[in-house]
C-alpha cells in the first residue's frame, strides 16, 4: 500500500464495496467515517494507512486487480449461485481478493468477461456513455433481410427497453440451413439484450460469443482459461473509456 493522497469515493469504489457514484451518495448521507469521524465533504483525500468504514463496516484494503475470463457456456456470471451451478469465479482458482464480473454474460453465452475488486473501473466499463465497445457473433434461426437488420441500429422494442447496436455486420449467410452469423457491437447491454433484440426480430440467436472487449480479444485462450490484465492493458482500457 502507498501513502498517496486519493479521493475517498475513488478509494471505496476501488475497494470493490460500490461504485464511486454510490460512494458518493454514502459519503453524502454521512454513512462513512474515516479514521472514527463521519466524513460528508466530497473532496475528502485519504491514504491507505487511513482507517475508512462504510455503513459501519471497516474497508478491508486490497490492492486493485483485474482479469480477464474466457466464459463457458453453462456458467453463472455472478461469485454464487443458490442452485449450486458453476459460477465464472470458480474458474480463477485461488485469487485472494474478493473480484467480482463486470456486468454479465448469459447462461448460455460464451466470451470474454473482465472481474476486478475495482468499483470504479467496473462503473466506468458498464456505463454506455463511456462508449467502450463490446463485439458479439450470433447465429441466428432464420435469415432477416437488410431492412429487418437496419433496425438492429434504429432500435427495436422489448418490453419497455429500446435495445440496439452501434453497428452489425453479416458474416455468413447459410441458405441451406437457414441460418446467418452477424457480428454486432453494443455500447450497452441490457439483460438478455442481443436474445431479446431478435426474439423481437423473429430471429432467435442458437448461439452467443462475445469475441471483444475494447481491445482485448480471446486470441491464444479456450473456454475455462483465464489471465491478469497487464499494468498497460488496465491503463488503456481507462484511455479508451475516456476517450
């Protein structure tokens, strides 16, 4: 741990508790203290050698750390599961910090899923305004026509979600068995955005990868296998999300 003046939200989301935004609230709302004195002032700066509690409970003080997960299909994107099925942490072996996915993969979606203890780096992901693009190949039952796929772009009604892409791309078209795999870039992601956009479509997806994060693609890795993201890597992602 280092001496480094930080501002106390940007500690607490990094400790993996919330993200900076809820931070902000709990310091707001006098729900944290820092070394025994309830603290309000969003300028606050601490260092790690300061005791900080949130909620009445002491930040346990980790350093941040990030990685990358080659998700099966068949794999719960959470740290638990109440019906005892597999869940993505089991697969990263004994990492002593308390990580946890940012954002979700379904069920029955494969790909790339980052997890961190960073609440701040997780916030800064999930967020649609960052812009970070997410890129997905779907096999689809049925072949949608240019018109019915230019409202993948416009937005298509589920529910009361308007779910869209940035972009898609058709990569093969198979007549014979009445299939297409496109390739589809989201900023965002709902639940079950992609499945549910072409369910509404009458295109339902028989199979889901997400092949990119940003910059980091599943080049070198197999489903189960999982790495650290490099010191570089975390600092570009920032730069990209901060673009």
């Amino acid at each position: 741990m280092t001496n480094t003046l930080e501002r106390l939200q940007k500690v607490i989301a990094q400790s993996g508790v919330t993200s900076r935004r809820k931070a902000e609230k709990l310091i707001a709302d006098g729900k944290v203290k820092v070394n025994k004195k309830t603290v309000t002032e969003l300028g606050t700066k601490v260092t790690h050698q300061d005791n900080i509690e949130v909620d009445g409970v002491l930040l346990e003080k980790e350093e941040p750390v990030y990685y990358m997960l080659y998700k099966p299909r068949g794999v719960i994107s959470s740290i638990t599961d109440d019906k005892g099925r597999k869940v993505v942490t089991d697969y990263l072996g004994e990492v002593p910090e308390r990580i946890y996915p940012i954002g979700r993969l379904d069920y029955d979606t494969s790909g790339i899923l980052l997890l961190t203890n960073d609440g701040d780096f997780a916030n800064m992901l999930m967020h649609p305004r960052y812009g970070v693009d997410k890129v997905y190949v779907a096999k689809t039952d049925g072949i949608p026509d240019k018109q019915e796929l230019n409202k993948l772009r416009k937005g298509v009604r589920s529910d009361n979600d308007l779910l869209k892409v940035v972009r898609y791309k058709v990569l093969e078209v198979d007549r014979q068995k009445n299939t297409m795999i496109l390739e589809l870039t989201l900023h965002e992601g709902k639940n079950r955005h992609i499945r549910r956009m072409m369910d509404a479509l009458g295109y339902p997806v028989s199979k889901l990868k997400r092949e990119k994060y940003g910059f980091l693609n599943l080049q070198r890795m197999q489903p189960g296998d999982f790495r650290p993201l490099t010191p570089h890597e975390v600092k570009k992602m920032r730069l990209l999300a901060n673009d």
